[in-house]
C-alpha cells in the first residue's frame, strides 16, 4: 500500500463519517491540519506546545495515569527528526 492509498483510504472514512454525523446532527466538522504534513504541523506550533506534544505506537507507562514516549518506535525516531 502507498501513501497515496492510505490518502484514499483516509479520505473515504471521512465522507462516511461527515454522512454519519450528518443524519443526526446539524453541525459541520472542520479538519484544519488535513492535508500538512507533520513537518509543517510542527512548524505552526508554538515551541513549548510543539515540547509537549508526542506520538509513539509503545508508550511507557511508569504509572497507570502517565505515559511516555518509548523513544525507540518508528514515530519517536520521526518526531526527533521533525524538532
């Protein structure tokens, strides 16, 4: 699967789930970072907010109610790229 069809695919689930909310709501849903890449997402961030803001597919939770990042994970290794 390419990136282009991971795009597709995204693109599909969000006309069904704007044809979902629809039917039973009155209310528009508004996606303002679709279509930015991570890079450009983390460039409109204020620093300190771009500090504090992780994605990892393994956190580590030293405590039930706090997780963290791994560091080690594909999407940490690409977070350390983008700050």
């Amino acid at each position: 699967m390419t990136q282009t069809d991971d795009a597709d695919l995204d693109a599909g689930r969000i006309v069904r789930g704007n044809k979902t909310y629809a039917a039973f709501t009155n209310k528009e849903l508004l996606y303002p970072v679709r279509g930015l890449s991570k890079q450009e997402i983390v460039t409109l961030l204020p620093a300190e907010v771009a500090k504090l803001a992780w994605s990892c597919r393994r956190p580590v939770y030293h405590s039930p109610e706090v997780p963290t990042p791994c560091g080690r994970c594909k999407t940490c290794e690409a977070l350390k790229l983008l700050n």
